[in-house]
C-alpha cells in the first residue's frame, strides 16, 4: 500500500521522496520515476524545509524503532505520519511523546486496499490540528471524494480504523460462511455467478462481494489456498476495547475466535476469508 499511496501522491503533484529497506522495492519505485534515497538518514537530509514523514510499516516495535531513528534527525514543526494499522494506544503515547519534541505527529486508517491507496484511498486522520491542517490537502487528493475525514486528537484515526476493521471481520465471516453452505449444499452452484449476481441489486452488494467473485474466478473452489485466515490484530484490539468499556460485540467477537481456529482446521469458510484478504489487501495465503 506504501508503494502506491506514493505514486497516488506523485500523481496529484506532491514531492516525493521513498525509502525502503528492501532495495528492490526502491528500484521498482525509481523506475517510476519517483526519487529515493538509500538510507532513514538521507531522507530527513534531502531538505532542510518542513518535512512529512509518512511511514507505511508493520504496527509494533518496529513503528517505535523507527520513529525513535527519526526523532534526532527531525525539527521543530516537522511531521510524521504513521499510515499504518497501529494500535490507537499506542499512536496517542507516540503523539503525547513527539510533542515534547515539537514534532507533529498524526494516525491516519488508511483503507481501501493496494487498490485504492492507487486510485483513491479511504483516510481516517487523528493527531494534533495544526499539523492536520498542513497535511489535510495531501490526504483530501490521495483519498476519494468523501472519503476523509479529521477523526479529532491523536489515536482517533487509528481507533475510526480499528472499528472499521473489526466491522469488516464480522463482514468477512458472514460471507464465508454463506458460501460454505452453498459450497456444501446439494446443488451444484456456480459460486462466483453467485457472488455476481448478488452484486448487483441485492441487499448484500458490496466491494467485498467483488472480491469474493474475482477470487472464484480464480479458482472456483479456492484448491490452492488453505483455510487458514491471519489477522492484523485489529479484530482482537476491537474486541478488547469494546470488552474494557462493556459494550456486547458477539458477531465481531465470534469472527475473530473463527481467525484463531482456522489456524487448526481447514475449511472452505477459512478459503473465503483468506482469499478476500488476499484480494484486498495482497496478505500473505498458505498455499496447498
């Protein structure tokens, strides 16, 4: 998603510069003509203007390391932004942190998948607003129209993302398990002419449809995936979140134990949900 939210940023005419630690990431973004430097390093020294840092990395230890690389060779008034699935408690202690610093920081739930971080992302932005409001055209023309919004202070954007992600396993789920049950029946469905037809007019339209009928026609049967469903931890955050506050998630809270047993069994429901994630997202499947 890194990649292309940089050549979704390129195209609507903002200076950008890339870095990855895998080198043949850099090269395949040259080649796009965006430029890229060789180090963390280099990319803060390229200009001394105000800077936005925008990270796309995985959520953990490696956002702290990274931004604990950044903080000595930022300013005053620079910006970072973590674009990533980062837990919101975490982005509020990092935002509470750079404060001191006086560097900016905001949370941005970037969704949409590898498609629309190219064509047109849905943003979700938290953090202090006077760095929102340097960055708010960046995010207004790298998402689709009415796809943004200022969710409030540090953590609420990952938090919007969080939920949002919690929905979507719920989402996820139903459908797996409607086609299981079609998968199973004794009627010798065309699952993907299914997945089509409900998607257009039907109550249950959706991207996600799509998705299910672009995978089927992949493979009708999903053979070369396992039934195995990984998960970025979101599900499980919203489910503890909602779980500390005493709000009943049960579809939510199901979704997420069904990510665990999957790991145990191989289903056709399993099928589904990894190949959505795959579609969306190009997360990793366990192939047969």
């Amino acid at each position: 998603m890194g990649f292309n939210l940089a050549l979704n940023a390129k195209d609507n005419h903002h200076e950008v510069i890339a870095y990855d630690i895998d080198q043949a990431s850099v090269k395949k973004i040259e080649a796009q003509g965006i430029q890229t430097v060789s180090t963390i390093e280099s990319l803060c020294s390229t200009f001394q203007a105000k800077r936005v840092i925008w990270l796309m990395i995985p959520a953990g230890e490696l956002v702290d390391q990274t931004i604990q690389t950044l903080k000595p060779l930022l300013q005053k008034g620079d910006i970072i932004i973590d674009g990533g699935n980062s837990f919101f408690k975490d982005s509020i202690r990092r935002g509470e942190a750079l404060s001191t610093s006086g560097i900016g920081f905001l949370d941005c739930g970037t969704s949409g998948g590898q498609e629309g971080a190219r064509a047109g992302a849905c943003t979700m932005v938290g953090g202090d607003k006077d760095s929102y409001d340097y960055c708010s055209k960046l995010f207004q023309e790298i998402s689709v129209p009415d796809g943004h919004l200022y969710c409030g202070p540090c953590g609420s954007g990952h938090f919007v993302k969080m939920i949002h992600n919690g929905i979507e396993y719920g989402m996820m789920q139903s459908i797996a398990e409607g086609f299981e049950v079609m998968q199973k029946s004794e009627f010798n469905l065309n699952l993907e002419k299914v997945a089509k037809v409900w998607n257009h007019g039907s109550v249950v339209r959706s991207w996600l449809m799509e998705l299910t009928e672009r995978a089927l026609s992949k493979d009708a049967n999903l053979d070369q995936i396992k039934g195995v469903m990984h998960s970025s931890g979101e599900g499980k955050w919203t489910l503890d979140t909602a779980m500390e506050r005493q709000i009943a998630t049960p579809v939510i809270a199901l979704s997420v134990l069904m990510r665990y047993r999957s790991l145990e069994t191989d289903t056709f429901s399993g099928k589904i949900v990894a190949a959505l994630r795959n579609e969306f997202g190009g997360h990793a499947v366990d192939k047969k």
